[in-house]
C-alpha cells in the first residue's frame, strides 16, 4: 500500500508518502521564501514524494515564532510560491502550505504582545500572553483565510491548517492553555470553535474544491505526575470528528508542546518498539473518521510503514528522515534499502539551515 495512490478530498496523490512540514530557516527575515527553499521541494518531488508539507508560514507578523521563517501575510508572497509550486508540480507531486500563527510562542518583539487564547504562562519560556479579545480572534480568522486565498493563488494543492504544538490554535484546543469562559473557550466544541470557522470561512473565500487539511495535537504530552492537565484522549478524538464534520479532508495526528519536554520529535529512535510514538492516537481517530489519516513521528523502518497503514493511518509522514535522505521514498521503492538511516538525533534542527549531520561526517 506504500506506494499506491490515495484521493484527499478530490486531489490524488501518487503514494503514500508525506514530507511533514518542517521550519527549514531559509526565508527571507520578512518571511519570504527563497530559491534555497523550492531546491529542497523540488529535490523531494524529483524523488517521488507524494505529498509535500511546507514549512510553517505565519500568518500575520504578530504570528511569526522563528527567525527565517516563512511567512504568507501579503500578496507579494504569491510570485516566489508561484515559483516554487511549479518546480514542484513537474514531477507530479502535490505539495500543501501549513499556515499559523505563533500564538504564545511568537518571538519576543517591543511593543508587540504575545496573544493567546488566555493569559497562561509558558513554563519552557517565561513568556506570558495576553489573552486575547473578541476582536483579536476575529482579525486572526481573517488573516487565516487570507493567507489561505494566497495560496491558492499561489498553486498550492491544499492548505493544512497548524493546530498543534503548542501553537496558536493549538493552545485554543488544550484545556491547560485555554481557560477561557465564552465561546471560544469552555467544551470541547468551543475551543475548536476557531478552527472550525476559520474552515468555513476559507471554503466561502476559495471554494469547495480546495483541500484543507490540519495537523492535531492529539496530546499535550505531559505526563500523569506534572500535575498539568492538557489535551489528551478521548478529547482528541472528540475534535477530529468536529474538524471532518467543518469540512477538514484530512488529519496528521502528531503531539506534543515545548513544556512536556521531548514528545513531538522524540530522539534515538532505535528499535521498531520505539517507532510511530503517536500510533495509540492516530488508530483511535482513523476508527472515528472517514477522512483520510496521516501518521507522523518516529517511523523508521518500512516494516512499521507497512503495518501503520493497516488500521493505524492511512498515509505515513515524515520530518527528519526527509532531511537525512530526500530519496528515501526511491530508495524504499527498489529495495535498496528498507529502514532510514535517521537516528533521530536532532542535530538538524540548525538556525542557519536545516541539514543532516551524515553529510558532514556526524552520524551521532
């Protein structure tokens, strides 16, 4: 099944194989992307990658959460993606722009508040928000769509909506970081509440045939003894279903904020019992919707591929093997290999540019 096709919505993707998104800090400091970034989707389509995630792009600059991030806050961001998804599309591959916005864990600027659902410190930072009013939430929607209407514009295939790790929407779901008591906050149909009209208010902008997609927090990640209650089972299941009822085609189960410490890109993934971490998550949302599910973190080995799309996912997702070897998916296909050679160690996770430590002769 890894490399048969599968429909989103009505767009088909020619594998299995999703290149998850992932900040490559290569745009421009105002957020614009760079030749550098479409070299590295290009070079993944080339290699047969069936659907490619971009990395994060905010949607306002409040939102911006990293340096040489990229950003699609304005209409002169459409020509340089413009260009991108074209390089993209010879090859037949499907490429998405994630969209967010940084909520509490925007960058720190003068004059500039760090907004959140409610006012609730960042314990791995020491940033507290502001909680935000009924007019931010709107203006937030707003550019949401916006940012949404760019990429179509742009040629993207679909836009997949950033709601985890501990970002903006993110902290909007999770009953630690929303303590909110009006419509926004409360149930657990409140806090999707914004997500779910940012989804209605795309398709009436852009129309009904282009696919939206999220990426779920499906756990918080803390665990029984922090004494935090976060976003967890059953709740996650709860909100996959309102999300494929709003019109979402598709769901990436990950988890995981900062707080809880190494949950959503766990290290030394060295044995299959150590693989696809969040499959106790994506098994139960995959038993609940009819929506496509795609898996992230901590795949491995094809053998696990395989078996997480036999009740557990629908599509397999990946961020750091990707980086390692761009031609996994070529490689995986002929038989030339049957694990990444990834051994999660982190290490490429570089401000000055994402990049695997194998290519300079660190493989630990």
């Amino acid at each position: 099944m890894l490399f048969e096709p599968i429909s989103i919505a009505d767009l088909n993707v020619k594998n299995r194989f999703v290149r998850s998104a992932t900040n490559e800090w290569l745009a421009e400091e105002d957020g614009t992307p760079t030749t550098a970034i479409g070299d590295m989707y290009e070079e993944l389509a080339r290699n047969d990658v069936g659907l490619i995630i971009t990395g994060y792009s905010y949607v306002n600059v409040q939102g911006k959460s990293n340096e040489k991030q990229q950003g699609i806050y304005d209409d002169r961001f459409i020509g340089p993606y413009s260009e991108i998804t074209s390089r993209v599309h010879k090859y037949d591959s499907k490429i998405f722009i994630q969209i967010v916005h940084g909520g509490r864990q925007s960058v720190v600027r003068e004059g500039i508040p760090l907004l959140a659902p409610s006012a609730v410190e960042d314990a791995s930072s020491g940033k507290k928000p502001v909680e935000m009013t009924e007019e931010d939430i709107l203006n937030t929607i707003e550019d949401f769509v916006e940012a949404a209407r760019r990429a179509k514009d742009a040629g993207f295939d679909g836009v997949q909506i950033h709601c985890a790790h501990g970002f903006l929407l993110s902290s909007f779901i999770s009953p630690y970081t929303n303590q909110r008591t009006d419509k926004w906050g409360g149930s657990v149909e409140n806090r999707t509440r914004i997500i779910t009209e940012i989804t209605r208010l795309i398709r009436e902008r852009v129309g009904e045939d282009f696919p939206i997609m999220v990426k779920l927090n499906a756990t918080d990640g803390f665990d029984v003894f922090s004494g935090k209650f976060g976003l967890d089972a059953p709740e996650c299941v709860e909100i996959a279903s309102l999300l494929e009822n709003a019109g979402i085609c598709a769901i990436e189960v990950s988890g995981g904020i900062f707080e809880a410490g190494d949950v959503m890109s766990q290290p030394n993934i060295d044995s299959e019992e150590k693989e696809a971490y969040f499959k106790r998550y994506s098994k139960m949302i995959s038993d609940t919707v009819s929506i496509p599910v795609i898996l992230v973190g901590g795949i491995r080995s094809k053998k696990v591929m395989e078996s997480m799309l036999n009740g557990y996912a629908d599509m397999v997702s990946f961020s750091r093997p990707f980086i390692s070897e761009p031609d996994l998916v070529v490689k995986l296909k002929k038989g030339i290999s049957d694990r990444v050679r990834c051994v999660s160690c982190n290490k490429c996770f570089d401000h000055n540019g994402i990049r695997c430590n194998y290519d300079f002769g660190d493989s630990a």
